[in-house]
C-alpha cells in the first residue's frame, strides 16, 4: 500500500512539472500590446485588460518620399468597423493633407490613445511632416474619436455647445495654460474668445482645422497656431 501511495504521488509531481513547463512568457511585443484601461461602471471603477495591437503603415509610392505612420487595432470582434476606418484614415491622411501628387515628402506619425473605455475610443496622431522644399518641417497633431455603441466617429459639437460660455472658458483655459510666448502667438490669430468661436465652428472637419479629443476626465481641442508657437497648441477643459 505505502509503494501504491508513493506511485501516485510521484505520478501527481511528475503531472503537474509537466503542466508548469508548458507555460510560456509572452514575448515583448505581445506584452507590450496589453493596455490597461479603467472603465466606468454604474459608479465603480474597475480594472480591465483589453488587447490593443500597434501597427504601422508605410508608403514610399510617391517621388522621393517616406510615409511612416503607426495606428492601434482593437483586437475585439465587433470593433470592426472601427478598425476600417482608422486604416482608410490612415492610408489616405498624406494625400488627404498634403495633395494626391505629392513628392519630397517625410511624413512620420505615432498614435496616443486619450480614452478608452466602455463607451470611447479616443486617439491622437501627432508627428511631423517635411517636405524637402519647405523652409521648415511641420508639427502634426491629428484625432480620431470613436462612440464604441454606435460606431460612429464623434466630433467636439457632440461634447460642447458651440456657443460663447464655451469659447470664453476655452480661451481662459488657453491663457493660463500656455507660456507666455506661445500665448503671444496665440493671440496674433485669436485675439479673443469670439474669434476662437468661429474656428471652433469647423472643428474635426478636415486635417487643417482644429482637432478634438477626450480623456477621462476632459475635452481637449488642438487648436492650429503659427509655426513659430509649435504649430498647435492643445487646451483641455472638464467635461
């Protein structure tokens, strides 16, 4: 009877040194794909892993130039949709910004997720793009937001009434966030809060106006600036 127990016991070792050696690290890259979010639920907050996985398109079809661009894949199933539109966004953004025939073009954009949660994906593409013939290279910052219920792209009107209260907390905002330098050149285009108005008014409607995003907490709007400021300057308000 002990060699029977001491058989099986021995065989239970063995089994379980079997199960243990079969697992296997993730490598870096997959790891790396991990991205922990926390989502909002009915007042808790709870931890949650979702699967985000980094691509990278290039493109160098054109004279002289480099496209490099990278942009997140939701690795979920009915987030499709989603996925198409970044990729066609992608692909078509150096045509879409600097003309169908360009050349001499340098382009290279990273991505920043904003938000993501159980009800937005917000993304930011910021980078440069220099083309050979300009006096200097451009600073990017570009956005793409998402209601992850309807699939839609959402826009800065869909979180702000474009109205006065919202530019003049906008424009302070503006003011208390920037150096005095950048604020300077802010002001040269947007003297005041009612001119900011109107180039909020064409927010999120093409690469060249200005750009929305969300975060937990706030609404944040790139808002084009002169090249000596940095090209744009991004302000956040509580949502």
């Amino acid at each position: 009877m002990k060699k029977m127990i001491c058989f099986w016991a021995v065989a239970v070792l063995f089994c379980l040194s079997a199960c243990t050696a079969s697992v296997k690290t993730l490598p870096l890259e997959t790891a790396s794909a991990i991205v922990e979010t926390t989502v909002t639920q009915s007042e808790s907050a709870v931890s949650v892993f979702t699967t985000v996985y980094r691509e990278v398109y290039t493109d160098t079809s054109h004279p002289n130039s480099n496209v490099s661009i990278a942009y997140p894949v939701l690795a979920v199933e009915d987030m499709q949709k989603i996925n198409t539109d970044i990729l066609n966004y992608v692909t078509s953004f150096a045509e879409t910004y600097y003309g169908q025939t360009y050349t001499d073009l340098q382009l290279t954009l990273e991505y920043e997720i904003k938000r993501y949660d159980s009800k937005y994906f917000s993304i930011a593409f910021t980078g440069t793009g220099n083309v050979r013939t300009a006096a200097y290279p451009t600073n990017l910052f570009q956005t793409r937001t998402y209601d992850l219920n309807s699939k839609q792209i959402v826009t800065l009107s869909d979180f702000c009434a474009m109205d006065n209260d919202f530019s003049k907390n906008l424009y302070t905002s503006a003011q208390n966030s920037m150096s005095s330098e950048v604020w300077s050149v802010f002001q040269v285009d947007y003297p005041n809060a009612d001119v900011l108005l109107l180039a909020l008014q064409s927010c999120d409607t093409d690469t060249t106006a200005c750009q929305s995003y969300i975060t937990p907490q706030t609404v944040g709007v790139s808002i084009p600036i002169r090249h000596v400021g940095g090209d744009h300057v991004e302000v956040e308000i509580a949502l």
